[in-house]
C-alpha cells in the first residue's frame, strides 16, 4: 500500500472521530447548562436567602459557608448543601435542646412520644397528676412536626445539590472530550500534511517473497 494513501485513510479517519467526539462534548455541555439553569431557576422562585453577616449566631458563624453566602439568595447546588447541612440541621439541634430532647431526630422522637404517651396512661391509671407528662407529649409531638417539615426540606435541596453535581461532572467530562477532539484534529491535519509530502512511489507494509526452494533431491 502507497504511504499517502495509509496517511489519508487514518487522517480522514481521525477526523471523523475527532468531529463525533465534538458532537458529544456540545451534548455534554448542553446537559451541563440544563442542569446550571434548571437548579438556578428552580431554587430563586423559592426567593431563599442566607441570614445577613451581622445577623449570624456565634454558633452559625462556624460554619465557614454561611459567612460565605451571607446574605445572599440560596441559587445554586453548592449553596443548597450549605443551607440544609448547616442551617436547617443546625436549627433542628437547637430546637431538639430547647424542646428538652437534646440529640432527638425526626425518627427518634417517635419512640419518645409513644413511652411518655404509656406513661401519661399509667399515672391516668394511677390517679396520678398528668399535667408535666402531657406538656412533656405536647413539645414532643411540636417538635417532631417541626423536625418531619426540617427534614423533609433538608432532603430537598440534598437531591437538588445533588443534580447539580451531575451537571458539574457533565461539564468536566465536556472539557475533556474537547480537548481529545482537538487533539485528533490536530493529528488529523498533521497526517494530511506528511501525506502530501511524501513521495507518491513511497510504498509500506510490503511483504518481500522470497523464491520457493526447489525440493532437494534425495
């Protein structure tokens, strides 16, 4: 086979390789800005900011996050792991103290509510006085509301935080199929170039034969 022919084949071929890589990264990128877009646009109509820098708690102002976005709208995926990560859970602890169950979750609180609701039975059954057990019922049953609403916001903007991350890595993963792209073209003009100046005779991969060997006789 003719060297230039060789060089066209895998030029032309390195080309079209280079061109659907190309096709790949722009489906990529257009993913990547769907993702951007539709957290972004999602995220404002909820018109959520971040509490203003000197508004801050002593406990909110250790976490580096929301000094960052103080002040500003929750509009991102970044932003929303701070707000539920932070924030809310933040917030959820301190109500769980205040309400006198320090450390108490959502799914914890459950338990909670079901033995002083056996203890409120037992004094009842004792002629006891109830007052203190079914105050104790009425802030457990509060706060589990309150921590179901906090936790179900939390989860939210988690899966929101969580596409958004898709769109980033089909942003990276975009960055390096054009920059393989660009390297097959660039490959691709080379092999044209050496093609054409190369001597049209020049020839590879011949396979000399060598004369069959007549039979020796015996």
């Amino acid at each position: 086979m003719k060297r230039r022919t060789l060089d066209i084949a895998f030029s032309l071929g390195g080309l079209v390789f280079g061109l659907l890589l190309l096709v790949l990264g722009l489906v990529l990128t257009n993913q990547a800005n769907f993702a951007e877009d539709y957290v972004k646009d999602q995220l404002s109509q909820q018109q959520i900011a971040f509490t203003p820098a000197e508004n801050l708690s002593d406990e909110e102002k250790a976490a580096d996050c929301l000094v960052d976005y103080a002040g500003t709208a929750l509009d991102s995926g970044k932003k929303s792991e701070c707000y539920a990560n932070e924030y809310i859970a933040l917030h959820m602890r301190e109500g769980a103290t205040e309400a006198g169950f320090d450390g108490a979750t959502y799914a914890t609180l459950g338990g909670i509510t079901r033995g002083l609701k056996a203890d409120l039975q037992a004094a009842t059954d004792a002629g006891q006085p109830t007052d203190e057990i079914q105050a104790q019922i009425d802030s457990a049953t509060t706060l589990r509301e309150t921590m179901f609403k906090g936790e179900t916001l939390r989860g939210l903007l988690l899966t929101t935080y969580g596409f958004s991350i898709f769109g980033e890595r089909a942003a990276l993963a975009a960055t390096i199929v054009y920059i393989f792209a660009a390297l097959m073209v660039l490959l691709s003009i080379a092999g044209m170039v050496h093609a054409f100046t190369t001597k049209k005779d020049e020839t590879v991969l011949l396979v000399a034969h060598e004369p069959a060997k007549e039979p020796a006789l015996v």
